[in-house]
C-alpha cells in the first residue's frame, strides 16, 4: 500500500509542475496538429493506392499520429528528469523512505496521464476534419498507445539518468527518434514502401503498434 501511495504523491508533485506550465502539454500536441492541417488534406489522392485499409484517408493516418504522439511523448520525457537530477531533487529524494519504484513509476505515470490528454484533445480536433472510428477499437488501441508511453517514458527516463546532461541525452533521442517514426509508417503505411523497407519494418517494434492501431480504429478487433 505504502509504494502506491509514494507512486501518487509523486504523480501528484510531478503533474502539478506540468499544468504550472502547460506550454509543453500544447507543444506535444502541436506537431500531430500541423501534419492534420497541412499534410492530411495532400492524402485523398492517395486513398485508392495499395496500402491504405478503407476509402477513408484518416483512418489510416490519424493512428499513425497517435502513436507518433505517444512516442515522443514519452522518449523526451528524460529531459525533465536530467533537469530534477542537476538540481539535486533526486538525490533529497533518495535520502526519504520513498519507494525507489515510485521514484521512476511517479513521473511516468504523469507522462503517461499528459500524453492521454494530448491525444484526447488531437481526437477531438480530427473529427471535424471527417474522421471517424470504431469506438470499441479505438478504447483498445488508447491502452495499446499508454503502453508505449509506459515503455517509452521508462526509457527516456533511464537515458536521462545515465547521460546526465541534456547536450548527450539529446543525440540519443533524436538519433532514434526519426528512424523509427519512418520505419514505423506513421506518416504513410508501410505497404506502400519498397520490399526491402517493408522487411526492415518488421524489426521496429512501434511498427507492431501503429499497424495495430490502424486495425483497431478501423473496427478490425478479431
């Protein structure tokens, strides 16, 4: 009980310090927000090609944008804790009869609570846009997007502990950032891309989520 406890008190710290600044909550929804507006629209032609499931442009790209959210929501997340850890919070921490665990399990379950908002806010906006989803397969696929967060976020969070400074923690992220948004077919579906591509996608594990995703969206839950 004591460990759950520690685990919200945590959360609670760490996403007060995020609504005292929720420019960083509008930034992660920011991006997703400019591929709607100035890239989607450039897809319809593309909705007859191999590769996208349905006539319906969105259903096929607006999962990519939800698990684009929810990755990056979570690998930069390192960057808050390299912050706490220079300015000595952690170790006043470590020094309390807190949970090790909850030091981690606190701040990514505030990352994985932020992202969810981030992604209710873009659903909210891409329906005027004309998309439309399988609710039960989209509540399926919400919980398959906060466990990459989970995932995701315990990584950058690790990253951020071991490199220590943001000038090394930031080549990491990136550096691995963009590869596996294009081999993950986020922004256009793997199908439509070259054999040798299509193979090396396999080996991404995001890949896995955002195919899922698509499914799930589009009522594909069996």
């Amino acid at each position: 009980m004591k460990v759950f406890i520690d685990v919200f008190q945590l959360f609670k710290r760490n996403m007060t310090a995020t609504l005292r600044n929720p420019v960083f909550l509008f930034m992660g929804v920011f991006t997703p927000i400019l591929y709607l507006t100035l890239f989607a629209p450039m897809l319809e032609n593309f909705a007859q090609m191999k590769g996208f499931q349905g006539s319906n442009v969105l259903t096929t790209f607006i999962p990519g944008m939800l698990a684009l959210i929810a990755f990056s929501g979570g690998l930069f997340a390192g960057f808050g804790i390299i912050d706490e850890l220079r300015n000595g919070v952690l170790e006043r921490m470590r020094v309390t009869p807190c949970s090790r665990f909850a030091l981690m399990a606190g701040p990514v379950f505030r990352d994985v609570i932020a992202v969810l908002a981030q992604i209710t806010v873009f659903i909210l906006l891409a329906i005027p846009f004309g998309f439309k989803a399988h609710v039960g397969g989209l509540a399926l696929a919400l919980i398959l997007l906060m466990m990459l967060v989970t995932t995701t976020s315990c990584f950058g969070n690790a990253m951020g502990l071991i490199t220590k400074s943001e000038d090394h923690f930031a080549p990491v992220v990136h550096g691995i950032n963009l590869p596996v948004i294009l081999l993950s077919g986020m922004m256009l579906p793997m199908a439509m891309a070259p054999k040798w591509l299509q193979i090396t996608a396999h080996f991404n594990p995001v890949y896995y989520v955002v195919e899922a995703s698509r499914l799930l969206v589009s009522g594909n839950i069996l």
